[in-house]
C-alpha cells in the first residue's frame, strides 16, 4: 500500500471546516471575515464569480474582507456612539473597542490595524470613557486579558478574542452581569470565603 500525502490546502481546509461547523451562518461569515482581513486577503468579484468544479455546490456568497464593519452592523458616526452602544464595563474591554473602532469603523483617515498609548488617551477622552491612571499598563492588561496582540514597538493589534467580545458579547446585559456575581457569591459562601 502506497501513503497518500494530504496536500497541504486540503488539510487546512478540513480543519477550517471543522472549526466553523458548529457556528450559525452569521457567526461563519464574522470569523471568516476576520480571518481574510488579518491575513490580508481582498476577495474581488471576479475571483468571487471563478470556476466552480463540476458537481460542486455553493453555499453562501463571497464576502469581502476590508476595513468595513461586519455585515449588518450600523454604521458608527464616532468613538462616543460606538462606546455608548457596546457599554464597557472595564478600560480592558474600551482598550479593545478602540482597537475595533480604528480597524473597522472609524472615518478612512483615522483607520489604522494597531493602537497605542497615544490611542487610548485621544479615543477615551473622546467617548467619555474614565482615563485609566497608567494607559501604556491598560494595553497590557488588555493583552493579558486576550483582547490584544503584541504588534510593533509599543503597539497592539485587535485580535480574534477582542474582536468577538467587541462584535458578539458587548454589550453585556445586566441579567447576565447579576447572574455571574450571584454565582460567585454563592461560591464563595459555600467555600466559606464572603
């Protein structure tokens, strides 16, 4: 018996399909997005309309990755709005809402894919948001949360998890914020700890 070797492609789309099967179309198409913009891969029509092979099946149309917020989402006039929209609970999750603002939604000249401490001064002062006393220690906090990734020299870059919480978890609802408290409550009393 001869070894077939899995050509590399192959096997990256079996694992692609394999992450993304358990999502809902919508939660498909935002990772899929994401993922073409951090790889930096613009989808044109014309590659969008290619040669489909004989007997294969279309499922969804090709989206775009660019600098636009995901489909659906309305567009953001300021950092303000946008801040008031997603209501953070932490400078954390407001470090990741600037960096999400300046990838995705900000006006063409203020886009840019990393921030830094410069950033967070402009853009929290902006929305409103509390002025953290140490805003170089909130990046890292924000990256240590998983929100952001190390990119050059004192610059971070919005990454996967910060996106998701940015797109799909903010704003928290109350109910689920007491829900968690209670639990940990609970926690503690039972441990014994108040």
């Amino acid at each position: 018996m001869t070894e077939t070797k899995v050509r590399p492609e192959v096997a990256a789309i079996g694992s692609m399909l394999d992450a993304l099967e358990p999502l809902d179309a919508g939660a498909r198409l935002n990772a899929i997005t994401f993922v073409l913009k951090q790889l930096n891969i613009l989808i044109s029509e014309q590659q969008s309309t290619g040669v489909v092979a004989e007997g294969a099946q279309t499922h969804a149309p090709a989206t775009h990755a660019s600098s636009k917020p995901p489909a659906g989402a309305p567009p953001v006039v300021d950092i303000r709005t946008l801040k008031e929209e997603k209501n953070p609970r932490s400078a954390n999750e407001m470090a990741a809402l600037v960096a999400y603002y300046l990838q995705y939604a900000a006006p063409k000249a203020e886009q840019k894919q990393t921030i830094d401490v410069a950033d967070i001064k402009k853009y929290f002062d902006q929305a409103k948001f509390e002025m953290p006393k140490n805003q170089k220690q909130t990046l890292v906090n924000s990256k240590n949360a998983g929100y952001l990734d190390s990119a050059a020299r004192k610059n971070y870059k919005l990454n996967a998890v910060g996106y998701n919480l940015v797109v799909h978890r903010l704003p928290q609802s109350a109910e689920k914020r007491g829900t968690r408290k209670r639990a940990k409550r609970g926690a503690r009393k039972k441990s014994g700890r108040k």
